[in-house]
C-alpha cells in the first residue's frame, strides 16, 4: 500500500506554488507509506547543450562544494550546484555521457538519482512530514511533479528503494502496486543496455519504459506496450519534461482520482491530496478507467 500524488500546472500562479501544493498532497498520504517518501520535480531547464543531474551522498555533511570545483575544472565550464540536504542539484555545461562518465571515475560513492534536461528528484526515509522539511519542499516552484509515499513491502527500507525512480533522461515513475514478472523483465531488459540500481519493481517498470522511448515510441505507445508486457497489478504516474501520464492495470485492484480545472490537473491515491488544492471543489473529477492511459503535457 503505497500513495501517489502528481500535479500538472496551467498558469504561472500555480507554478510558483507547485512545491506547496505538492507537499500539501503528499502530506496527505502519510498513512499509505509511512517508511519513506520522494518527489521529481520539473523546473529551472539546463542550458540546451547541458545536462542537469540530481545526485544522493550517504555520507552526512557530504563536501558538494569541492565536487563543484573538480567538475569544474576538468569541463572548463563552471558547474552550478543547490544541495538540500543528502541530495544536490548539479547543473553542468556539457552532455551527460561526459558528466556522468567524470562522475563514475571520481565520485563512485554518489548515487545519480536523476538525469536530464528539468528533472529533480529528492527522495530519502522517514515519513513524508520529514521529507518535505529535509528537503524545503514548500519554496519549489516548477511546471509539473509527482510524488510518492511508500509503505515497503518486496524491497528494503533505505533511500535508494524509495521512489521515484528514474532510468532515462527526464523520466520518472512512481507505482502503486506489484509486479510478478520483474526478474525476467530485468534480465531481458539488461541485456539491451538498460541499468538499474536496486531490486524494486518500479525500477523495473521505469526501465521498460526507458527501452521503449529509446526504439521510438512516445510515451503513449510505451504504456500500451506495458499491459501487455507487465505482469501484475498497478496504477502508474510517469513524468516527462513536458508532462505526466497515468495508467491503471486492465484489472485496476489499485485505485487512483483525477480532477482537473482551468489552472491545474491533479493525480493522487484518494481524493483528500487533491481536496488540499485551491479550487478543488470546482474541479472535474473521475476515476481513471482501467487500461486506459491519460497524459498531458506541453507542445
């Protein structure tokens, strides 16, 4: 039993409230997963000929300011970096095959979280409450995020298995529910060049999906082909760059609510994250039907 949440922002005013919205929602679903809990964010886009990465330090008191200045150095390029708390947003003017090369050689103990062009992401464990203070949620704003809180069940309790997670450049997923074909899953997509982290599930499905917008589709085409691929049951939220899309199993034994008005379009769990947004009495709301996906996004 775990909580998802996302909001997709129409107008500048709810954009420069996205993070306390989301915190607002994400609050909401404590009791759903109490073990920890995460959020991607999408904002501030990189420069177009470089790489924006989010990145995890286990070690407290992590010396990010000197990894600034190495990156720096060896680029040639000063590299920008915003830490909050065990996380830090690292803003670099090169590609991420180059980035992420300089960081596998010297700063093998960091763990890259997130990749891309807007993406943040900021996950760690303990309740959603302290997440959202660790990391100074509230004072986001942004375009569109997601938002999870989990309650483990097929994977360990550390900040690596929390979710979001993410396998491709500006993408994220967040799952509620179980997956009974991921072993072989894993190992077929292994063998076409997708890598993972850790042993959840929602990797996994995230890494199903990187494949398939990698051989072409969009990301429509990638969720049609996931019913048919993925075994079990499930509600997916998948981020972009440009937006979000939601998808509940043919079987739908995962529940999930959307509402949408002129100013935003919500996702959550249960209805009470999305009653916490201004004008949710207003919205359109309904149950997503099984099978079929939603998004929304941004030309």
């Amino acid at each position: 039993m775990c909580g998802i949440v996302g909001l997709f922002t129409k107008t500048p005013a709810v954009g420069e409230k996205l993070g306390d919205y989301l915190s607002s929602m994400l609050i909401e679903m404590s009791d759903r997963g109490p073990d920890s809990a995460g959020v991607s964010l999408y904002r501030n886009p990189a420069p177009a000929e470089g790489v924006k990465l989010s990145l995890f330090a286990a070690e407290p008191d992590y010396p990010w300011r000197q990894l600034a200045t190495g990156l720096s150095e060896e680029l040639g390029d000063k590299a920008e970096i915003e830490v909050r708390a065990s996380h830090a947003i690292v803003v670099a003017h090169r590609d991420f095959e180059t980035v992420g090369a300089w960081l596998e050689r010297h700063h093998p103990e960091l763990r890259v979280m997130s990749a891309g062009s807007s993406i943040e992401i900021f996950k760690e464990k303990g309740r959603p409450q302290d997440v959202v203070e660790r990391f100074a949620l509230r004072d986001v704003s942004g375009s569109h995020a997601l938002g999870h809180t989990r309650m483990a069940t097929e994977s360990a309790v550390t900040t690596e298995h929390s979710h979001p997670f993410s396998t491709g450049l500006d993408l994220c997923l967040v799952h509620n529910g179980s997956l009974s074909n991921h072993n072989r899953l894993r190992a077929w997509l292994r063998k076409r060049g997708v890598d993972f982290q850790t042993d959840n599930d929602t990797e996994v499905a995230a890494g199903y999906l990187t494949y398939r917008l990698r051989e072409g589709a969009t990301i429509e085409q990638a969720l049609e082909a996931a019913i048919k691929d993925l075994d079990g049951f499930y509600t997916f939220a998948v981020g972009t760059k440009d937006g979000f899309a939601v998808l509940r199993d043919p079987i739908a034994c995962k529940h999930a609510v959307l509402a949408e008005t002129d100013d935003w379009v919500a996702m959550a769990t249960e209805y009470r994250s999305i009653a916490t947004l201004p004008g949710a009495d207003d919205a359109s709301i309904w149950e997503p039907v099984p099978g079929k996906i939603y998004s929304w996004g941004r030309a």
